[in-house]
C-alpha cells in the first residue's frame, strides 16, 4: 500500500495529499470523538447504558426519548460544532498571522461576538424573538473585526501589527460589557454572564440544525484553499513572488474565521482557549500540513468541548456548571506554557 494518497481534480485546480499515517491518527480522532459522544450520551443524573444508547440512535431503543432526544444528543451534537468551528477558526487565524498565540478570543473575535450578544440580552430580551440573539452575536464579531483589520492597515496589513490591535480592541469590548452589566439589573447581569462564560445548557436540536450548514459550507471551503494557506505560511513576499494575492487572501480567510467563531459564539457563548488549544494538538500529532489540520483540528476541538460539557453537567450534580469554566481552566495554563516557550523567540 502507497505511503502517500493524492487527490486531485479534473481540471487539476484542486488537489492535496495526505500520508496513510495521517489517515489514521485521523481515523483514530474521529474514533475518539465517537467514543466520547456516546459517553456523552450515557452520562448525567441518571446513567443510561452504552448499548441502550447505540440502540436509540439506530430507531430501536426503547424508554429513554425524553432525556437523550431533548436534553442529551442536542447539547452533545452542539458541543461537536462549536467545538469544531473554534477550533478551525483558530487554525485560520494562526495560520494568517503565522502566531502561534492567536486564537478568536485573543485576537477580539469573541468580544466583538459577546457584545453583540449582550447588548441584544440587555435592551431586546423578551421584546424581540431569541433567534435574533444569534444574528446580533455574528454581526458584533465582523463588526469589531472589520475595525481591527481597517486600524491595522498601512498599504497592507502585517500580522504583529493585527495581533496587537486585536488585543487592544478585545480589552476594550470586555470594558463595555462590563459597564454595560454594571448598570443593567440583576437578572439580566446574571444571564449574561452564564452566557459569557460559555455554556450549552438549553440547547436544542434547531440550534443544531441551524449551526450545521455553516460547518458544512465553511470547511470544505477551507480545505480547498489550503494549498494557499501553506503558501502563506512562508512568508508575504514568497507568496506574492509565487502569485497568491496576499491581501485579498488575507481578508477572505479572515472572514472565514470570524464566521466560524460568531457562529459558536452565538450558540454557545464564550467558551474560550478551545481555538488556542485544538491547533496546537493537532500539530503535535499530524504535523504541518494545513489540509489535514483541518480536520484534525476539528475533531480535537469537538472532543475538547465534549469533555468540558461533559465533566461541566457530571462532576458537580445537581449543578450544571458552564463548560466554559472547564476550558478556560486547562486553556489558561497552555497559554502561558505557549508565552514561556516563545519568550526567547
């Protein structure tokens, strides 16, 4: 058998290879990420068995409708998209910089998504219907990346230069939230910030079904422009010289990624660091190639945010504590790891 597979389309504008090792550390995520999801399933106040589960999901399970079909397979098939769309967002976004620290909540993305979301809580909950909670949480995070990108420019845009202005943006997001929250009443403050915190409680298989063309549209999007992304990697002035249009690249992936982490911003809240995190895994595992860390980073970040769901709604019961608390704590810690190799750099 081949080493190496390669695909490529007819007229040959298409085209990427991956290793038979790659195939199956892939094979062996998504073997993982089954596993969790029917661990997912099983776990909660009350324990269901693994075959019971497996035999619900193919239409013969008897007994236990209520609790996997409304409580448990929305919140865990959630937890599989928005894991997977920060995660690739992330991905793109240090894969544009050529940073290893940038991530959507870093670099803005998030805050301008969560001020979209909390001016909606704060002066349109209950007068205005909930779906367009989602569409307030998209439009603040291209609102506040459309800003970052127009203050970083000076015929073009360096990538130093959009981290730093995304951090300075990002701060100041957090303070008009805060202010906001400071002067709101207590029972919005506190939605709000269970809602920042990031948590899938109350999730519903619309928000499921509304999430998933956006995943199924953006990835294999990206994946086809891969070949761009590693020619980008090295450099402004080797891409130029090789034909890529930088900028006009650079603000289309830029897009990508904002959409991706709006998107799980909206449905999910601010669950954060999965972004920094997912990518960096999916290096160490696989390697460099940016059409299999697509997908390998996809399938990290959905295990990543299973786990955090998983041990947020089990370990504490009857509390159901927000995932993102989970996250952030392993996310933290990587952070810094990550700062402290990159201190000599």
């Amino acid at each position: 058998m081949a080493k190496t597979y390669t695909v490529r389309s007819k007229g040959g504008r298409i085209s990427f290879q991956f290793s038979k090792r790659t195939f199956l550390i892939l094979l062996l995520l998504t073997a993982i990420a089954f596993g969790l999801f029917i661990l997912s399933l099983c776990m909660g106040s009350r324990f269901i068995s693994p075959m019971d589960v497996l035999l619900h999901l193919i239409g013969q399970g008897e007994g236990n409708t209520f609790v996997l079909n409304t409580l448990r397979i929305p919140r865990t098939l959630l937890a599989v998209l928005v894991g997977a769309a920060l995660a690739v967002s992330g991905l793109i976004l240090q894969g544009l910089i050529r940073n290893p620290l940038a991530s959507p909540d870093i670099i803005g993305i998030t805050s301008g998504a969560s001020f979209g979301a909390i001016m909606f809580i704060v002066f349109w909950m209950g007068t205005v219907p909930i779906a367009y909670q989602s569409l307030w949480a998209i439009a603040g995070a291209f609102a506040v990346s459309c800003l970052i990108y127009l203050l970083s420019w000076k015929k073009g845009v360096k990538p130093i230069t959009l981290v730093l202005m995304g951090i300075g943006i990002s701060a100041i997001m957090k303070a008009c939230v805060t202010f906001t929250l400071v002067l709101s009443d207590t029972m919005t403050t506190t939605k709000s910030y269970i809602w920042l915190t990031g948590s899938l409680y109350g999730s519903t298989m619309k928000d499921v079904t509304s999430m998933l063309p956006w995943i199924m549209i953006i990835l294999p999007i990206v994946m086809v422009l891969a070949r761009t992304m590693n020619v980008k990697e090295l450099g402004d002035d080797l891409a130029t010289g090789l034909g890529v249009k930088v900028q006009a690249k650079r603000l289309f992936f830029l897009l990508m990624s904002v959409t991706l982490a709006g998107i799980a911003v909206a449905f999910a809240g601010g669950i954060e660091f999965v972004g920094l995190m997912a990518p960096h895994v999916a290096r160490m595992i696989i390697g460099r190639s940016f059409i299999a860390l697509v997908p390998a980073s996809a399938l990290v970040g959905s295990i990543l945010v299973m786990l955090a769901d998983l041990v947020a709604r089990t370990a504490f019961l009857p509390l159901d504590v927000p995932a993102g608390v989970f996250t952030a704590a392993i996310g933290a810690p990587f952070f810094i790891y990550l700062l402290y190799q990159q201190r000599n750099r």
